[in-house]
C-alpha cells in the first residue's frame, strides 16, 4: 500500500483512534522503515491529477521485525501510562466530594462508551472474524473493568470509607519532620 492508502484504511477500520496518528507521522515512519529496510518501494505511480504515489511492502526482514515485535507486545505486560493513572495520583489535591463528581462525570462518559462499543460489536460480529475484533472486545472489556472499579470507589467516597484533608495529610507529614 501507499502511505495515503494506509491512513485511509487505518481511519475506516478505527485503527486512528488506538494509535493517536498525527497527520504526517505515518509518513515519516515509513521513511524510517525504508530506511531500515523493514519495507521497500514495489511501485511509483500516479492517477489522474492526484500526487505520484510509491506503494511499499514488508521485506523479510520485515516479518521477522514484526512477528518479533507482535510477540514482545502480546506476551509481556507493561506499565502504560495515561492520563487517568497520573490523575488518580494527585487526586488528593481535590476534595473528595469534587473528587466524587469528576469520577461520577467519568462514569457517564464510561457508560456512553461501553455503550457504543457493544453495539458497534453487535454490528460486527456476523460480518467479520471474531480475530479482527479482538481489540476492540479487549477495550470493552478494560473499559468494563474501569467502570466496576470506579463504581466501587464512588460507593467508598459516599460511604465515607475512603475519605481524606490535604491540610491534614499535609500537617502530619510536617509533623513527621526532625
């Protein structure tokens, strides 16, 4: 494929949305790889009035790069980090009932994300392989998973069992000075 192919077929298969592409770094990973000879030029054309376009394919070294690559990915966990995790960590900054609304506010967005994923999952399941649905049944089940884990925070929060002062916790660790 050509690169614009490539980001056409990444865009209409939701690809885009797990990769977080901006426009014009797949362009420039593909020189990486060509350079790296992972990939190499078959053809160079154009159609009509549109830019002249080289379509690449994987070299050997390629599908040993990206098999090997494939399974460093699939069989070891990582710690990957995201925008929740790092705001978990400072969020005894807000007080818990703020605390409580945000986290209540992620739980509405949750919803309406598990929500759409089941049904796009619903659509799709007679017309594709269950192997091209893997993501996307990994993200309803992770976003599943947060959603239980928060349900159960939030119920800590109201139940008072989970609740804290950062002018407290603050004062102690002063305290705790020599």
């Amino acid at each position: 494929m050509h690169p614009y192919e490539m980001q056409r077929l990444l865009r209409a298969r939701h690809k885009d949305e797990l990769l977080a592409l901006r426009p014009g770094s797949l362009y420039h990973a593909i020189a990486r790889l060509a350079r790296a000879r992972l990939i190499e030029p078959v053809a160079t054309g154009r159609h009509g009035r549109r830019p002249e376009r080289t379509t690449y394919r994987l070299t050997p070294d390629g599908r040993r790069e990206l098999a090997a690559g494939l399974r460093e990915m699939v069989a070891n966990p990582r710690a990957e980090a995201s925008e929740f995790f790092a705001g978990l960590s400072f969020l005894v900054y807000l007080d818990p009932a703020d605390a409580a609304a945000q986290l209540e506010a992620r739980m509405r967005r949750l919803d309406e994300e598990i929500a759409a994923l089941a049904a796009a999952r619903k659509r799709l399941i007679g017309r594709v392989r269950r192997i091209n649905l893997l993501e996307e049944e990994y993200l309803l089940a992770m976003r599943r998973a947060e959603a239980k884990w928060i349900r159960a925070v939030l119920a800590d929060l109201r139940l008072r069992k989970l609740s804290w002062s950062l002018e407290e916790i603050l004062k102690a660790r002063k305290d705790a000075r020599p």
